[in-house]
C-alpha cells in the first residue's frame, strides 16, 4: 500500500493505493473517512491518478457525510443534500414540500412530499425505488436468462426485498429467487453478476468447483464485478 495526494479547488485529498489482481480501478470511502483504492498491477499510476480526480467532487462530498454521520445523524437516513446512488451513478437528492412526486432531473433525485418526515420521506423512496426495481431486474434477467438456458434451468419468478446482509438468494423448490432493493445503487454489470449467481443455483444448490467453473465460464470477470459491488455500494440508502 501507498499513500498519495490529489488537490481539487485548494482542497487536499489524501488516498490508499494498493494494487491487486482486479480488472477495474476501483474506489471507496470507508465509514472512518479513509478513501481507499484498487488497482490492478499494471495500471499505471497516472491513469490511477487521474481516476482519482475525475471522482473529486464525490470524494469530498461523501466525506461530509461521513462527518454528519459522525455528529449523530443515523446513515441510512434522508436529508437534502445527500449523495445517492442510482445504478452506479451519484445524485443529489433535493427534499421539498409538495405533491407527492419522485423524479430524476440532471444529477438530482428530486422528492416531494406533502408530508416532510423523516420516516414517510424513507418509505416514499423505497417504495420509487422497488418500483424501478421490478422493471430494471426483469430487463436484466432478460439479459442474463439466455446464458444459463441450455443447462435446464427455468426462468424463475423475481422477488424483491429490501434486505441488509445479502445481494440475493433463491428458493430452489419454489423456483424464485430473491434480489435485494440496495443493488438499484450499483452499475448494472453488478446486478447481472448477482442474477447469473442465483441463477446457477437451480443448476448446482452450494459453491462447489462445480458451481464456480460454470460461473467463470459464463463470466469471466464476475470477481470483478462482485468486488465493485462489495466495495462501493455495501452501506445502505
């Protein structure tokens, strides 16, 4: 691990460098205001650095998020200001008062609620949230459900949770499988690493060899992926 240093607008960004063997350059902020990145071997440094500076404005902004967690405001909570992701991107969420109404406009979230709690405002946005959910996760398995076709698997039904621990699950007998609310956060080749996963249990129900094999043959890159999705998009809306 390195230690390196980036300037934004006068503002001084200090970050981890450790290389591993990843396809992507990856980056995040842990909950102590570390900000933390990846990078495979052979990247070279300029590109890492540059990367960094591209993600300025979010590095500090996310950093005073953290700060405000810090006073004691509970993280998973909504406020106007925060920073939010929606399939990998980061927005803005604008809080106003008026007729209920959730809308994306530019880089914001725009949400509007005649009623400006704190709970109702969470519950209204998950509930735009697991709408988005159900059409974008069935356009992913459209996408991903041809790949596992020949091995016998039927399509099963999706059902969506907004869960804490895990991205997804599945029940063999009852041929569905779980997928959690939080992954509208992350980039779609997240989400389809996650799909394909559950999917290969109809074939082969634990992580064996087996299990592995075919899912590194179907996609080659799904550490990758999952280490994107552990790394960036694990703590709550």
């Amino acid at each position: 691990m390195s230690i390196h240093n980036i300037q934004y607008e006068g503002i001084e960004i200090e970050y981890e460098l450790s290389r591993k063997n990843v396809k992507y350059i990856n980056l995040r902020v842990n909950k102590y205001g570390k900000v933390v990145v990846s990078a495979g071997k052979n990247v070279p440094f300029e590109v890492i650095d540059e990367f960094v500076q591209s993600k300025a404005f979010w590095i500090i902004t996310h950093l005073a998020e953290i700060e405000k967690i810090k006073s004691g405001m509970p993280d998973n909570s909504l406020y106007d200001g925060k920073t939010v992701y929606y399939l990998g991107r980061p927005y803005q969420l604008v809080l106003e008062r008026g007729e209920r109404r959730i809308f994306i406009e530019g880089d914001k979230i725009c949400l509007y609620s005649p009623k400006m709690y704190s709970d109702v405002l969470k519950e209204e946005y998950l509930a735009w949230l697991k709408n988005n959910a159900e059409k974008k996760f069935e356009e992913i398995m459209d996408r991903i459900y041809p790949l596992v076709a020949e091995y016998r698997i039927k399509r099963p039904e999706i059902k969506i949770r907004n869960m804490k621990s895990i991205w997804g699950s599945c029940t063999t007998t009852g041929k569905s499988i779980r997928l959690n609310l939080q992954l509208m956060k992350a980039e779609e080749e997240c989400i389809e690493q996650v799909v394909l996963h559950e999917l290969l249990h109809f074939r082969y129900p634990n992580h064996g060899k087996s299990f592995y094999d075919l899912l590194a043959q179907l996609m080659p890159d799904w550490k990758e992926r999952k280490e994107k999705l552990e790394t960036q998009f694990k703590d709550g809306i």
